[in-house]
C-alpha cells in the first residue's frame, strides 16, 4: 500500500515539475518573442498622394550609407562587428520597428565618447538627423513608404546656410569631412564647397555625367536637390 501511494505521489510530483518547465518554456517564448520580430518589412507606397511619412530611400539611406557604411566600418566589405548598413535589410539588423529602446543603430547614434556613431574623429550626426532616423523607425522603419509621392521643388529660397549644407551634411560629410575617407576632399565649410563647385568637381559627381558618381554606393541625389545646387551655382555660390 506504501509503495502504491509513492508511485502516485512519484507520477503526481513528475507531472508537476513538467508543467511547471512547460510555463516557464512559454513564459520564455513569450519574453524573447516581445524582443524581437519576424523580420517581416513594411513595404508601402503610401498610396494617399499626400507625404506625410518618412522614405528611406531619399531620407534615411543617404544619412546612414555616408555616415556609417563607409570602408573601414558597416560596408560590404568590412562589416564592423558583423554589420553591414549598405543595405536596407542590413540596417534592420539592427532596427526593432516601433521601437526606439531595442534599435541597436538608434542607440549608437545617441552614445557618447568612443561608444558613439560614428565614431571619434568622424563627426556626430546632427540632432536633427537622429530625430529623423528615430521617427522612420517610430513609423516601422519602411522600405518605400511615401517615396514616390511628388513634393513641390523649392527653389526660390535657396541657401548655402540652410540648403546646400543641409544636403552636403546628409550626403556627403560621412566620408568629406576631417575624419571622412574622401580623398581628402573637404566639404564642410562653404569655402571648401564653393571651390569643388567652381572647379567643376562637384557639379560632375553628384550629376553621374563622367566623373566619380557621388554620393558612393547611394542613390543618386533628388532632381529637386541637384536642382538647387545649380541654382547656387549659377548664383556665384553665395556665403548666405
């Protein structure tokens, strides 16, 4: 009688402990399913005809091909710490969708000192273009969102301060600048970049009309922005 009751207390006690491994395995599951993704884009044309999210293509891929898949750090070739950002689907190695505190790039681009990407002497990315970069991946870090919707070209208010600056900082200052791989062209103040605008160098690149096409192993630069670099030039390339 004895050794019957402590075969079901045995099989009762077995079953226990299995349940017991069976809700934490799930519990488990759970967790790490909440800290990561199937990795299943978000593809879209945005489809409305009004621009109102972010594209990667002309807005976040510019930003972090010139920034951070230059040689020697997240390109094809190097693949810093098994990175490589020349790629949409090797920058969502390290992107959670909808998430800024799991996105390992969002992370980075905020660290300070030797932590920081880029890092030191490579300039940081301006606040402005970490706060873009953080919204696309607030919105779900898509492909093609919004990218083929039209937006009206500016080109009355065109400025070195404002315009060409802003489009040389997202584009090309990853490799032009003091810590960049640029050939030792410069393009970080407007001295700098009036001289490779008068000396033809830079008009040829960014156009692909013979010369290195710039940005490197990016998409070529809007029409709109190409548009407003000629009219800087044509206007003298101005200091204002």
């Amino acid at each position: 009688m004895l050794l019957l009751y402590l075969n079901e207390y045995n099989i009762i006690m077995k079953s226990k402990i299995k349940l017991v491994a069976l809700v934490t395995s799930v519990s488990a599951m759970l967790f790490l399913s909440s800290c990561s993704w199937d990795k299943t884009y978000l593809y879209s044309n945005g489809g409305d005809g009004i621009k109102d999210s972010i594209c990667f293509q002309n807005e976040i891929f510019p930003i972090i091909n010139s920034n951070c898949a230059k040689s020697g750090c997240h390109d094809a070739i190097t693949m810093e710490k098994g990175y490589n950002f020349s790629t949409y689907s090797g920058i969502m190695e390290a992107v959670m969708p909808g998430n800024l505190e799991d996105s390992k790039l969002y992370e980075v681009l905020n660290e300070e000192g030797e932590d920081r990407m880029p890092p030191p002497p490579s300039d940081p990315l301006l606040a402005e273009q970490i706060d873009l970069i953080g919204q696309w991946i607030i919105e779900g870090a898509g492909y093609n969102v919004d990218c083929g919707t039209y937006v009206q070209c500016d080109t009355i208010n065109v400025t070195y301060s404002v315009t060409i600056s802003g489009i040389m900082s997202t584009n090309c200052l990853g490799c032009h600048s003091n810590g960049g791989t640029g050939g030792g062209i410069l393009l970080t103040t407007w001295a700098q970049v009036s001289d490779q605008v008068n000396n033809g160098r830079l008009l040829c690149a960014v156009n692909w009309t013979g010369c290195s096409n710039m940005p490197k192993n990016s998409v070529k630069l809007s029409s709109c922005d190409l548009l407003k670099i000629q009219i800087w030039a044509n206007a003298g390339t101005p200091n204002n």
